[in-house]
C-alpha cells in the first residue's frame, strides 16, 4: 500500500529556474522549448504547474536571460551556412517562434553570409560535384540541395555554376 509521504511533489519555482538556467548555460533556447523541457515530469516528481512554469519564464525573459530574438538569430547563423532558406525558416518556425522574428533573423543572417547559390555551390564542392558528370548524378546533387533547403531555381544556377567552374579549372589546368 503506497502511503501519503511517497507521492512525489511538482517542482517549485526555484528548481524550475535552476533547470532552466541549467539549460540556458549550455546554448540559447526557445520559450517554447523551456517550455517542454521543464514542464514535463522527472522521476521521482510530478510535472510543473503550467501557472508557476509560466511565471519563471516570463521573470527570465524580464531578466533578458531568455530572448526569442537571441535564439532565433543564433539558429538561424548556424543554419544559413548549411542550408537554404526554405529550410532554415522551417527550422526556425518549428521551435514555435513568431513568423515576423524568423523572417528578420533569417535576413540578417543572409546578410552576412555568402548568397544562396554560392552557398548551394560550396556545398556541392564538398560533395565532389565535378563537370562532366551523369544526368543521374546531376539528379542526386540537385536532389541534396533540394532537402537542404534550397530552391529549385537556386539549384539550376548552382549546378550550372558547378559545371561551368570545373570547365575554367580544367581549361586552366590544360593550358599551364
């Protein structure tokens, strides 16, 4: 028979922002995400009352120790080097931000990174794309880009600068 003393306690307001300045420590997050890491249950605990999860974070936020706009900046830098637009701002929108912050972190962010298709290009150029090659390898190059993000139109101009460039860097080897 479980007694009355095992029931385990929700956690209050000072454990829920260790937690979450815990978690802050390590990298920028989302409200929405504090929001899922701290307000469900541990073991031995029973999950946060949203009322009290809510106030600690509207107290960090107050704090400027949890900033929407810092996180979306953060992931969308980190994002723009890899992929195309379509797929950062999906990413961003996935961590529940506000669609008119996403679109300003991602154009500030493609600011100060290369263009898209210098972009898209730098990441055939480490996959081996080379002039020269198969329709089915163009295909599967393409197909890269597409799941990274890019745009069909990007990846056209992509692929014919990927085969224009190997051309100049054979003719130039040639005439050395």
């Amino acid at each position: 028979m479980a007694g009355d003393r095992d029931d385990p306690e929700p956690p209050s307001a000072q454990q829920l922002r260790a937690r979450a300045l815990r978690l802050l420590a390590q990298r920028e997050h989302s409200r929405c995400e504090l929001e899922r890491k701290l307000g469900g249950a541990r073991p031995g605990q029973q999950a946060a009352a949203p009322q009290l999860l809510a106030q600690v974070l509207d107290q960090l936020q107050q704090q400027g120790l949890l900033d929407e706009a810092r996180f979306a900046q953060a992931l969308a830098r980190r994002l723009v080097r890899r992929h195309g637009r379509q797929r950062v701002l999906l990413e961003l929108r996935q961590h529940g931000l506000d669609p008119q912050l996403t679109e300003r972190a991602l154009r500030e962010a493609q600011d100060e990174a290369p263009s898209e298709v210098e972009r898209a290009l730098q990441l055939l150029r480490r996959h081996g794309a080379r002039a020269g090659a198969g329709a089915a390898e163009r295909a599967r190059w393409g197909r890269l880009l597409q799941r990274r993000g890019f745009d069909a139109d990007v990846v056209r101009q992509a692929l014919r600068a990927c085969n224009a460039g190997s051309r100049e860097d054979r003719a130039e080897d040639e005439g050395e």
